[in-house]
C-alpha cells in the first residue's frame, strides 16, 4: 500500500478546500468533513491566489481547488501537496415538477 493510501485510510489526510462553492456547500462539508477530520475550509470571499493560497495550502497533503491558479510557483512552495482535485461548477437542482 502506498503512504499516500495509508494516510488516506488512518484518517490522517490533511485536506484544504480552497473552493469557495464547495466549501459553501453544507453537505459537501458534512460529508468530507465525516470521512476526514482533518479539513481546512476556506473562509475567504474572494479567489485565493499567491501568497494567500500558499499560506491556505501549507500544512496540507489534499487540495480541492476551483478557480484557485495552481501554478508552478504554488508547487514549489508548498512540496507536502501531493494530491489536487479540481471542482468547478456548483450543485444543480433541478425541478422535476416541471
């Protein structure tokens, strides 16, 4: 089993949710925040970026991110990020009734 498995199933993943719709979503927390006690959410209004989304990802080995820019620059500074999801877009509902 790799560290990045065996940290992901001891629970000890340390997760940062930079996506602000994500992290507006009371049940994508729930659920996360159930499977992982260890998550980070954003508070920011804005788009992180720069130095506020390296001092927001340090600490952290996950990332979800949406409109955040990952660039080469983040990488190099943040080297304990193994692993960044992409969640673009919000929750749709859709009403059947009509």
């Amino acid at each position: 089993m790799t560290r990045l498995r065996q940290a992901a199933s001891a629970g000890q993943a340390r997760i940062a949710v930079a996506s602000r719709s994500f992290a507006g979503n009371a049940a994508l927390r729930a659920e996360l925040s159930a499977r992982y006690p260890n998550v980070t959410f954003t508070e920011f209004p804005g788009i992180l970026q720069g130095d506020a989304l390296i001092a927001f990802l340090r600490g952290h080995d996950r990332a979800i991110v949406g409109l955040e820019p990952v660039d080469d620059r983040v990488l190099a500074q943040v080297p304990e990020l193994e692993v960044i999801s992409k969640f673009l877009g919000d929750l749709v509902t859709q009403d059947e009734s009509t």
